[in-house]
C-alpha cells in the first residue's frame, strides 16, 4: 500500500539513511535501529522485513506481544511521522523478526539561516 501525503509542504534538503535490516527477538528492543525520539523526521517509515510479526510501542511502558500500540505484519509499512519525542519499543513474536528503517533528517546547517554579521548574538 503507497502513502500519500497532502497538503501544503516546503521544500527541505534531508538526509536519508542507509537501508538496512535489523533483527529483532523475543526481547524488547528500545532503542531500534538508528530511531532517535528527538528528531522531528520529515519521513519515518517502519517496514516489517521479516516473516514474523513485530510489535510496537510508543512512549513508556514494555512492549510485549499483548501490550502494543501497532502490530506490523510481515511486508507492511507503519508511518511513525507523527511521533515525535516519544521512544519506540520493538518485539518480534519470534527470535527472526526483521524490520528496516526510512528516516529522512532534515539537514540544518549554518548555511539554511538568513546572513547575519560576524557577532550576532545567535552565534551565526
């Protein structure tokens, strides 16, 4: 199933990371894949690799296969764009779950501000 998305966007210069499978097990996972809650993605895109199920959860708490916000089966696609400053916990409901992640970061450099004089106070 493709995403769609509507409405009014402008253009950012991202970085996309690399596309590689992580294994997941029978243990829960809190910090999967290259995921950090403090990055505002412009894309998230969780993608169930493998040939188990794998779940997810958002915020505190321990993630199991009964205590679960998102259960992603084999071959589908979760968008986590929404979530943001919140940590993911992943789950396989076998010791082979695989999962990849899609993460475009927006690029912030010095050069995105507007010009400003050597002692400006923001330190530009």
């Amino acid at each position: 199933m493709a995403i769609i998305r509507t409405g009014l966007r402008t253009d950012r210069k991202v970085t996309i990371n690399s596309n590689v499978n992580y294994g997941v097990g029978t243990v829960a996972d809190d910090t999967p894949g290259v995921y950090d809650k403090d990055i505002k993605y412009e894309l998230a895109l969780f993608q169930n690799t493998g040939a188990t199920n794998v779940y997810i959860l958002y915020g505190t708490g321990t993630v199991s296969t009964t205590n679960f916000h998102l259960k992603a089966t084999p071959g589908t696609q979760v968008d986590l764009n929404d979530i943001v400053g919140e940590r993911i916990s992943v789950i396989s409901d076998a010791s082979s779950g695989l999962f990849t992640l899609t993460l475009a970061t927006p690029d912030s450099t010095v050069s995105d501000y507007p010009a400003q004089p050597a002692n400006n106070i923001n330190g530009y």
